[in-house]
C-alpha cells in the first residue's frame, strides 16, 4: 500500500470526542444492548455532536446548544440546515 496515507486520529482527539459524547448525551448511560441498537445510536450521536460543532450561531457548550434545540424549534431548524 504504497502511497496511501492512513491517519488514525491520535488518543487525544479519541479522548475529546468520547468525553464530548459522554457528557452530552452520557452514553455511558445508555441501554441500548440488542442487535446493532448500540452502533446505530453511536452514530447518531457523532453525527449530532458534528453538526452542533458546526453551529457557529449559538456561542454556547455542546450541552447547552443541544438544550437550546430541544426548547427552541427555529433554533432546531437552523442545525437541521446546516
């Protein structure tokens, strides 16, 4: 395999990410046990914390821009265009 690069993300970009997921959605928590329950709610998650990354609009945490979506449905509409 010459000439492809494999990037791995380094521990602490795990780390950031896992501790973003635990804390915002606290999948540590979560239940989920039957069949690919646990794998298809993971990836709704990281694919919820991306698009809350990517919300430059609302200058709060993670937490707390996931809080706003949850009350506000314009605000859930904007993260939904993004």
């Amino acid at each position: 395999m010459r000439g492809k690069l494999n990037r791995r993300k380094s521990p602490k970009q795990n780390t950031t990410v896992r501790a973003g997921l635990d804390v915002v959605f606290a999948e540590d928590q979560s239940r989920a046990r039957t069949a690919h329950a646990a794998e298809n709610l993971a990836a709704l998650r990281r694919l919820a914390v991306g698009i809350l990354r990517k919300d430059k609009q609302c200058k709060r945490s993670l937490k707390g821009k996931l809080m706003r979506a949850a009350i506000d449905p314009d605000h859930l509409q904007h993260l939904l265009t993004i």
